[in-house]
C-alpha cells in the first residue's frame, strides 16, 4: 500500500483545508474500488464543503495502518480493519453502511461445485482452502474464529493458504486452483452480477451468523463537530441519493458507534490477534 499523505494526527481540520479518506478493497482492485466510491466521498466533500483526496488500499489491514497513522481523515473500513485500528486508538465508527437495505452481511465458504460438501467441515478435511489477508473480517477473521471455537486449527486441517483478496478466492475456486476458500456473500454477489464468475462456478458450503457491515470511521483528534457532520450527511443519504453516489446494492447508513463492533473485537480476542482493552 502506498499513502503518499502527510500527517495529520495533530491537526484540526479547518473548512477550506482538504479532507483525506480511503476505502479498503471492496472491488477486485484499487482503481476499481475509487471509481466505485469516488461519488460518495465526492458528495460528502460537497456537503462539508471542502476539497478532497481519495486513496483505495490494496488490502484491510493497509487501511487500518492508515486511519492508525493519521494519513486519512475519514476512512471507508472493513469490520475488522475498523476494529483493529480503533484497538490501537486510530479512531471511531460513526456509522454503518446499510446494504440492500440492512445492516449485516455474512462471511462465507465456498467450494467447487463438483465437490460433495455435505457436512461442514468433516468433508472438507484435508483439501486445499484459500483464507483471504489477515486484515479481513469475512476471509480470515470469522472463519478462524469459527474454527477456533470448535477446538479446531484450520492451519492444519486443511491444505492451508492465506492471503489472498475475496476475488482472487472466488476465481481461485472456479479455475480448480483451490477447492475451497472464504469469501462474503456480497462479493460473491456482485462478481456475479458483474459477470466475473458464472452462479454455478462456486457453491456455498458454509454461512457465517450476521456480521456489521463495512464502518465509517473518523481519525482520533478529529475535530468532533466535524465528525458529528460527517455523521449528519451521511446517515441522510436516501435511497434515491444511494442509487447514484453509491455501488449497487448500498442503501445507506445508520448512525453507529464502536459498541456496534463488538462482536468482531471479541473473535479478535478469542484468537489471539487482538490484545483486550480490560
């Protein structure tokens, strides 16, 4: 990841300054996810008005360095990302992006089609699987949780591979390069749509219970009347404004705190990625 941003931690943002955000990986790659998400940071820019610079990361825990760091201001992050950076005092959420009008979504596995898959994981046991970056939710935190909590070590139940983004998986399986690997259900859905990959090139074999979806945060020492803006325009999105400054499927936000994510702090703690604050 390359974040060509001074820092900003000891600055309070002024109305003529410009705004940096990010958003992590949420398409196949960095220019695509900023073509995505440019309209929604653009409006946002608008409505405080002030400038802007946007930068996509290459992966979750480069946009959780980021926020950390204070290269960006306001960051579009994943759960866990979000989480990580806020354990080592980065920043807040202050709102959760609602997709097709709620705000969860689920991690998932996948598999070749061709594969009896019929009980999870029994059946699964010795084959190849691809985790995605150990800064994902979805690809390597839920899952590992999952495993971990039912006295299992993914590590070596399986023909073990991390590291990868949600669409390298989903390509991954459908070419026979892996026969299992982690995913979210969104992403799924949207290669699909997009026609990335057929609906019959993977199958799902296992559903994660209902995570938060993606977190707005805010940098620690930003300007608090700032962030409440920030809140403000976002959470007043309609569904009519969503239709043209966000991807497909976003519906908009509702407004949020850290207490929201705490589930996700939990697993982080439960596998040993992250330190507890008590």
């Amino acid at each position: 990841m390359t974040l060509a941003f001074v820092s900003l931690a000891n600055r309070t943002v002024q109305a003529a300054d410009t705004l940096h955000f990010a958003v992590g990986p949420l398409q196949p790659t960095p220019g695509e996810t900023k073509k995505a998400f440019d309209p929604f940071f653009k409006h946002l820019a608008q409505q405080l008005g002030v400038a802007y610079s946007l930068e996509a990361t290459t992966d979750w825990a480069g946009i959780a360095v980021a926020l950390t760091s204070g290269q960006v201001d306001v960051a579009w992050m994943g759960p866990w990302g979000y989480v990580i950076a806020h354990n080592q005092g980065a920043g807040d959420a202050i709102a959760t992006a609602k997709y097709d009008g709620k705000p969860i979504y689920h991690a998932i596995v996948i598999a070749r089609p061709d594969l009896q898959i019929n009980k999870w994981p029994d059946d699964g046991k010795g084959l190849r699987i691809s985790f995605a970056d150990v800064g994902s939710t979805s690809g390597w935190l839920i899952p590992t949780f999952w495993f971990k909590s039912r006295g299992l070590d993914p590590k070596s139940y399986f023909q073990y591979h991390e590291g990868a983004t949600h669409a390298a998986n989903e390509i991954a399986v459908a070419n026979g390069q892996t026969d299992l690997a982690t995913d979210f259900d969104r992403n799924r859905t949207a290669m699909i749509e997009n026609g990335a990959i057929s609906p019959q090139a993977t199958k799902i074999v296992w559903t994660s219970d209902d995570l938060p979806n993606d977190a707005i945060a805010v940098r620690a020492g930003l300007d608090p009347a700032l962030a409440k803006k920030v809140q403000d325009i976002v959470t007043a999105i309609t569904d009519e404004q969503a239709q043209t400054i966000l991807p497909k499927h976003y519906t908009g936000f509702i407004a949020s705190s850290h207490a929201n994510y705490k589930l996700i702090e939990d697993a982080g703690i439960a596998v040993g990625a992250l330190k507890s604050q008590k």
